[in-house]
C-alpha cells in the first residue's frame, strides 16, 4: 500500500498540472473518464466512470481523488471501469471539506507517462466535483436479516434504518408501507427456497434501495437406523496343545448372527461358546458377521494353539577308556531322528561330534568314539558329553555316567628301577628358569650315566645362554646411552661426535644381534619344551 500510495501522490501531480494546462480536454484516443455528478450534496457520492482502457497493459490504473491519500487501484481487465465514492471516504464525515468546496479527479496508470503502458485519462464533462452544502443529502437505506439462512419452518428477523428519507415502501417477499426504520419477523418459512425483501426510502433528494435474501433449506431427511455393532472375544486367546478358548459376543442394532471360518451356523444376538479342544500348532479364525436395519458388521477373534514345549534330550555316558568313548541319547520331540553328542575333556577342550546310531539291546540309541585322538592317550583326562536339541542347538543336556568312571588314564607305566630290580624309582628335578634354580640335580650321577642326561643339560645350556643374552642387551643398552652422553657433551668437537658416533652404531649393532639370538632361542626353547 505504501508503494501504490508513492506512486499516486506522483502521478496525482502529474495528472493535475496536465488537467490545468489542458482542462475539459477530451481525446479521441486513448482512455476517457466522466463524473456524474459533478454537483452533490454534503456527504453525497459521486461515480467515477472509466472508458477506452487498454486491456492487457502491464502497468495498473488508478484514479487520485483531490492528491489526498485515499484513490483506487486496479488491473485493466475489460475496457471499462466505473466506482462510486462518498465524498466522507476522501476527507471524513467531520471535515469542512466534506461539507462544501471543490476538488479534482485524476485518472491513468501507475505507471508514469513515457514508460511502456503509460498513459493519462482525459477528461469529458470536466474533473472538478463541487460540494453544494444548500443541497439535501441523498437517503440512504441499510436492510439486513439474521440469520441469513433457516431450515425450513423457521424464520429470520429483517432489520432496516435509513437517512434523509420521507417514506419507505417493501417488496418483493413482503409488502405495505414501513417505518423509516424498525424490524420485522418473517415468519415461518417453507423451503427449499430463497426470499427476497427489498425495502425503497424516497427523500427530498432521490430515494434508495436495499434487497437482502434470506435462503431457506429442506426439511433435514429423517435420520438413518443406527448401525448394528458386534464385539467378539476369546478368552484365553493363546493355549496349548489340546486345550480350549471360551468365545463371548455382544450385538446391538442387530436382527440375526451368522458364525464362520472355524465356527458356524446360526448364532444368537448375544452369548458364548467354547471352541473345544483345539490341536495345535496353529491358529483358529473366529468370524461372527450381524445384520440388522442400518446394515450389518462383522467381528473376527484369533485363538493360537501353541505347540507342546520343547523337551530336552536325556542320555548317559556308558563306557570312557583308551580305545573308544560310548554311551546313549535321544531327543523325546524326534525319537526317530538321530541326536548330534559333543564330547569335551578336562572341562571344555573340544574331542569331537558323533551322531547316535543303531537302537543298542536295551533298545536306546547308541554312540560311540574310536579311535580316540592321540592327546587323550597321554595323561589322565576327565571325560564329559553333551546332548544337543534337535530344535534348538543352543539347548543341550550334559550326560551323566552309569556308573563308569569319567576319568580316562592312558599314561605308559612308570620307568623300571635303577639298575633293575624291584627298588623305588628315583625322581629328579632339573630346573633353572625364572622360577626355581635346582643346578645340582641336573649334574646327578644317575643323569651323567645316561638317565635324562640330556634333558638335564639342556635346562642348564638354555638358561646360561638367557642370561648371556640379557647380559648382552644391557651392555647395548648402556653403551647407547653413553653414545647419547657424549653427543650432548661434544660442544661440536668433531673427533668427540665421531667417537660417538662409533659406540652408537656399535651399540646399536649389538643391541640387534643381541635381540636375534633371544628371538631364535625362545623358538628352540619352544619346539625343544625346554
């Protein structure tokens, strides 16, 4: 608004210095305007009508009224444009200017003159309107009705005042002579239809009219039969494996029920039923679909039959010994099929995975393990098995024994005495490492005869040759040390950095061949078990 305000005061001044310098001008190109009246009363209107406009123009027209702030704007979409204005819009109904006086009228585009779609309006008739205050007003007349619009059988209440008049006059959809102000009922209305009251006022000056229109609906259609409902339920909705669920229902609205899916025939609008024993797994559909007046609905409940629980497998450990592992199992959910046994030693080191066989003489699935492998033939190990689930392989059953011993020894016998007989075998123990130093027994006369004689020594070699080692690395370490001593105290003497530069490198040298001989003889150590 702003912007169109800027422009109007601009082209307002351009209008009216060309209105002075060319007045009662009428052009035969080009638009035109007239004003009728160009005489009125105070606070009286006047039209504005516009000819000869270019439809089509990009630039927006405007009509300035007297330079003031108020004018109006518009987009030329037929040829022709024509507004009425009271004059107490333009300066206010207490201004003297409304009451007497004189004023311009300017008419052409926003857009200024000389510009693409530029143009001014000429004039025919003149551009001054003049106020005549020795002039009555015109009457004026206001009409409404509330409410505007009623269902049939109702009414609404017409409400009217009106100025400067002598006389009032109805028509239409009533009649006869009416005050010059009041409000009157209408009366019950019959629809669907739409009346029209029109209301004239005669004055010293002219007369007015208003018409309002009051619209009347059909009687509202009687209201639809309620819909049917249906509420069906189960209870429980999840059992077992041969158990049953109690169906309920509930109907309104309804005139007949009707079961189906897993259920049928004719049902009562309202009761309950149980479905019986149900086998499972699965699920049951319950539908139950009621008619009535206002249509029919229909309900469905699910029961699921869950499966019977899932049982472990049950078995035994029969036989542990140096030539083959046995025993029984058999998964209660698939007897027929076989069940997979894993077998573990000393608490959790894997042996192997057998399946069970053939029915035994005890009519019990059978399994067995042979050959055993070769580290359970040294030492003495503990034997266990577990059953795996045929459903589930996370779930398993550690077999029992029956009566065996789960503790399996195939050690070779011991060594036969020193110088034979039947004399107690004697135990050395030839250790130098980090955790004992036993020198003396690796130099036992019963080891330099020939018994674990190398063993003994090999302990002593392998451990005097850890400690030269380390005795190696440490000397590196602290000539490298020095070497950094020396660079930091050199001042910048070359002969003194070229010293340390030897021991560096030296020490370095050292320091890797020291760390080789560690690394190959921790592998000897390790192959060796020394």
């Amino acid at each position: 608004l702003l912007r169109y305000f800027l422009l109007a005061v601009v082209v307002a001044g351009a209008f009216f210095a060309y209105s002075s310098a060319f007045p009662q001008r009428a052009s035969a190109a080009g638009c035109t305007f007239s004003i009728s009246p160009t005489t009125i009363a105070p606070h009286g209107d006047f039209t504005v009508n516009v000819q000869n406009l270019t439809v089509g123009n990009p630039s927006e027209y405007v009509i300035v009224y007297d330079s003031s702030s108020f004018y109006t704007v518009w987009t030329a979409t037929a040829t022709n444009y024509s507004v009425t204005v009271n004059v107490d819009q333009l300066f206010g109904a207490s201004s003297p200017q409304a009451l007497g006086g004189g004023f311009q009228i300017a008419v052409g585009t926003v857009q200024a003159v000389g510009q693409p779609g530029g143009e001014i309006c000429s004039s025919i008739g003149g551009n001054t309107i003049t106020i005549d205050p020795g002039l009555t007003p015109p009457p004026t007349v206001n009409l409404s009705a509330s409410p505007a619009s009623i269902s049939s059988g109702g009414s609404s209440t017409l409400t009217w005042s009106s100025t400067n008049t002598t006389a009032c006059t109805a028509s239409g959809s009533w009649s006869g002579s009416k005050s010059l102000s009041g409000s009157q009922s209408t009366g019950s209305l019959t629809g669907p239809g739409s009346f029209t009251y029109t209301l004239t006022c005669i004055g010293p000056s002219g007369n007015d009219s208003k018409s309002v229109t009051v619209s009347v609906s059909a009687p509202p259609p009687p209201p639809p039969p309620p819909p049917p409902t249906v509420n069906l339920s189960a209870s429980p909705t999840s059992i077992s494996s041969g158990g049953s669920s109690t169906l309920t229902w509930s109907t309104t609205n309804t005139t007949a029920c009707l079961a189906l899916d897993s259920w049928s025939g004719v049902k009562p609008l309202n009761g309950s039923q149980s479905t019986g024993a149900l086998t499972g797994p699965g699920s049951f559909t319950y539908t139950l679909t009621c008619v009535g007046t206002g249509g029919n609905a229909s309900r469905s409940v699910t029961v699921s039959v869950l499966a019977p629980p899932n049982q472990l497998p049950e078995g035994k450990i029969d036989r542990v010994s140096c030539d083959d592992i046995a025993g029984w199992a058999q998964d209660p959910d698939t007897p027929s099929n076989p069940t997979a046994v894993h077998i573990y030693s000393d608490g959790g080191t894997f042996v192997g995975a057998v399946f069970t066989g053939a029915l035994r003489s005890d009519g019990k699935p059978g399994w067995g393990l042979s050959p055993l492998p070769d580290f359970l033939k040294t030492g003495t190990h503990t034997i266990s098995a577990a059953a795996i689930d045929s459903s589930d392989s996370s779930l398993h059953t550690w077999l029992g024994s029956s009566g065996t011993s789960l503790v399996l020894d195939c050690s070779p016998p011991p060594p036969e005495p020193i110088g034979g007989g039947s004399g107690p075998t004697r135990a050395f123990n030839c250790i130098v490492s980090s955790r004992s130093f036993n020198i003396a027994e690796c130099f036992h006369p019963a080891r330099i005869l020939g018994y674990e004689t190398s063993a003994g020594f090999g302990y002593l070699a392998s451990d005097i040759l850890m400690i030269i080692t380390g005795i190696a690395g440490s000397l590196a370490l602290m000539f490298i040390v020095i070497a950094g001593i020396k660079f930091v105290t050199s001042g910048g003497d070359p002969k003194k950095l070229a010293s340390a530069r030897s021991t560096i490198t030296y020490a370095i040298i050292g320091l890797a061949v020291t760390i080789l001989a560690f690394v190959i003889l921790r592998i000897v150590q390790f192959f060796l078990k020394i």
